[in-house]
C-alpha cells in the first residue's frame, strides 16, 4: 500500500515539474517576440534616401531599373532624366 502511495506522490512531482518547464519555455518564446509598432516608428524617421542621380535626400522616390538591371531610386527633379533614358519604371 505505501509503494502505490509513494508512486502517485512521485508522478504528481513529476507532473508538477514538467508543467513548469512547459511554462517556462514557453514565457521564453514570448519575449522573444519584436513588437512590430516600435519597429514602423524607427523606420519612419528614417525615410528619407538619396535620390541615385542628384544625391539628394528626398522623402519620396520613384524607382526604376537601369540598363543593368540595378534598382535606381530617382527624385521627383530627376525623374524626366530617368524617363529619357527609358528606364523601365518597378
């Protein structure tokens, strides 16, 4: 009779510590976690790029491919340059 006394002891112990291994790991998977609305408010300070002809820094581009087949990011006062050297527009 004790034998099967201490048996449920053991396996209630058991049970118990694999529970909080599983909670354990689990809290460690969710602070791992990159909360995306911080990540969108660093990348929108940070819009700003130079325009591949002028070098100028705009806040909006407008790209296209080269006779390369590179990316060209061009700024609204660079833009009829780009389309006279029949760039294909991404």
């Amino acid at each position: 009779m004790r034998w099967i006394i201490v048996g449920v002891i053991l396996i209630a112990v058991a049970t118990l510590i694999y529970r909080m291994q599983v909670k354990k790991k689990a809290t460690s998977r969710a602070q791992r976690v990159v909360q995306m609305s911080a990540h969108r408010k660093k990348a929108t300070k940070l819009r700003n790029q130079p325009c591949s002809f002028c070098r100028k820094k705009s806040a909006k581009l407008s790209y296209y491919s080269d006779e390369n087949g590179s990316v060209v990011g061009v700024c609204q006062t660079c833009k009829p340059h780009a389309e006279r050297r029949a760039l294909m527009r991404l």
